[in-house]
C-alpha cells in the first residue's frame, strides 16, 4: 500500500502542474470583459509545442497519481 504522504506529494505535485498551466493560459489568452472566462473571440494563437508539454506533464502526473489510488485503495483499474 502507498504511503498517505507519498500520496499527498502526488497530489501537490499534480495540483502545481495544473496551476502552471493555468497561468501559461493566463499570459497568452485574454479575459472576457469581466475577467471570468477566457476570451477566444479574437482567435489567440498558442505555440502547441508549449500547449503540448502542459498537457503531458499533467497527464502524466494524472496517470501516476491513478495507479497510487488503484494500489492504495485496491480498486480494479479499468
């Protein structure tokens, strides 16, 4: 069974990497006029290659995280 620490880290881990790529759409991507939701009225243009990495650190940290659980909890992984 995993440690519950082990498991907390992961999860900070994966709560960090989503923040990061919030802030990424945050430096690229206008606010609507009252600053709640993203804006893509005017088309903004994003690099993939950074959109992409983005995602893949956190997929990858959502993967790993669901194998914790799965073993922690022994849950049956689909």
């Amino acid at each position: 069974m995993q440690d519950k620490d082990e498991i907390r880290e992961e999860l900070d881990k994966l709560i960090e990497i989503r923040s990061d790529f919030y802030d990424f759409l945050d430096e690229n991507i206008p606010k609507d006029r009252l600053g709640i939701s993203y804006d893509f009225s005017d088309n903004p243009k994003l690099d993939a290659k950074s959109v992409y990495e983005y995602f893949h650190k956190l997929d990858y940290q959502a993967r790993k995280l669901r194998g914790y659980l799965v073993k922690a909890y022994n849950l049956k992984a689909e």
